[in-house]
C-alpha cells in the first residue's frame, strides 16, 4: 500500500525558482530564490525537520 507523505512542486518564472511543499503536518509552504539549487536546500532541511 502507498501513501502520500508530500507533494512537491518546483517551478521557474523568469531568474527567480520556486517551490511548493505541501506536507499532512506542515501544510503548504513556499519557498524562493536565485538558483535551484537553493530552493532545493530549502525544501530538503524543511523536510529533515518534519521527518526526523
């Protein structure tokens, strides 16, 4: 049986990247910035902390 524990979605408008993390726990949350690879940090730590 699967279940759903987040949903995470990355989008890129312009020279700005975002993402939407939406977690049973934290609800939908935002995140921004200049590179993907710092909204990607962004999301990992958020999720290290509702998981551990």
């Amino acid at each position: 049986m699967q279940e759903l524990i987040c949903n995470i979605e990355f989008l890129q408008e312009g020279d700005e990247f975002q993402a939407k993390l939406r977690t049973e726990i934290g609800g939908l949350m935002e995140y921004s910035g200049l590179t993907f690879e710092e909204v990607l940090n962004q999301v990992i730590i958020e999720l290290e902390e509702e998981f551990s």
